[in-house]
C-alpha cells in the first residue's frame, strides 16, 4: 500500500509522532514528508494520507491547510493526528476536516496526544502559578509511551482497513 506521512510541525512534537507512525507501518510503501514539501497534484496517488499538526490557536499549522485546499483530487482516505497543550482541544482540524468531507474523502481514523510548549525564558518569567503548572505537566511529552501509542494506533489502522 502507498501510504503518505506528512505533517506541520513548529517546535518538533509532531515529527516524533510523525517518524513513530512510520515504524508502524513496516511492510509498507511509506513517504514521510513535512506538508511543505509535498505538490498537491500528487495526494491522490497514495492510497492513504496520515495527516499531522501541532495545533496552533486552535487550529492546524497553514501547510495543512494550503495543501488540502489547493488539491483537486484527493485520496479516498485519511488518518489525523496532532499535538496539543491543552487537554480539551479536539477541534483544530475541523476546517481541514470539511473541506476533506466536501471532496468526497473520508477520515477513518484520529490520533492524538499532548505536546510540550518551548517557551523563552521571557515567557517563563510572565507565567503565573497555573500556567507554570500546566507547563510542568506538558514537559517531556511526547514521551515514549506517547510514541509507542502512536505506533500501535498506526498498526491498527492498516490492520483495521
Ligand atoms: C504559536 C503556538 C500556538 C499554540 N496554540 C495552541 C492552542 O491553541 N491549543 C493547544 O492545545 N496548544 C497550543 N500550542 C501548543 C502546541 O500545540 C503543542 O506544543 C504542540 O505539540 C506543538 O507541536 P509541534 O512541536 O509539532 O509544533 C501552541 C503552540 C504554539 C507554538
């Protein structure tokens, strides 16, 4: 099966999860790619699509969103995944998932898991308790057992097919 990897990553979270996702496809025709680098006449060759972002003011980076707006055809199915800092934010493809569903595409199946923020030492200092808490929560993650979760979840998907 040819299956595409590609992602938008800022500070590097969702390129581990990205390279983890890849060691789960084994046996596979896998391109790993930032969204960047990747013409939109060619989605539609691949079978299927693991789409990746870091979610940035609560949407998806912009080469997410240029690439699936600017394909005429695409593939008939996609797999999300994404990083976050906030525990409830679940909505950040919800634009790109539209258009995906407005071209006759599907997404079958979503992956996601917390995401460190880089902050500058500035930006440390201004924090107040809370969010120097929810910094400390966030710190090493993705970790192993995210990436680990996120090899199994790709399996399953190719298993699931
Ligand atoms: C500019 C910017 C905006 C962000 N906005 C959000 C947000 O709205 N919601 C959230 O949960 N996390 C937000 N984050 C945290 C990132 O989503 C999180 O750290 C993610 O893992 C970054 O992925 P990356 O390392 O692949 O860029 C933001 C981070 C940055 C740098």
């Amino acid at each position: 099966m040819k299956i595409l990897i590609c992602y938008h990553t800022i500070t590097g979270n969702t390129e581990k999860v990205a390279k983890s996702i890849k060691q789960g496809l084994t046996g596979q025709d896998v391109t790993l790619t930032p969204a960047l680098g990747v013409d939109p006449v060619d989605l539609a060759s691949f079978d299927i699509v693991f789409l990746g972002s870091g979610t940035y003011a609560a949407s998806v980076g912009k080469s997410i969103k240029k690439l699936i707006k600017s394909a005429e055809k695409l593939p008939s199915k996609f797999v999300f995944f994404y990083t976050h800092a906030s525990p409830g934010s679940n909505k950040c493809f919800y634009r790109v998932e539209k258009e995906i569903t407005r071209k006759n595409s599907s997404i079958i199946a979503k992956f996601e898991c917390l995401g460190a923020t880089k902050p500058t030492k500035e930006q440390l200092e201004l924090m107040n308790p809370k969010q120097r808490e929810n910094y400390n929560s966030l710190i090493g993650h993705p970790d192993e057992i995210d990436l680990e979760n996120a090899k199994e979840f790709a399996k399953k998907v190719i298993v699931n097919l």
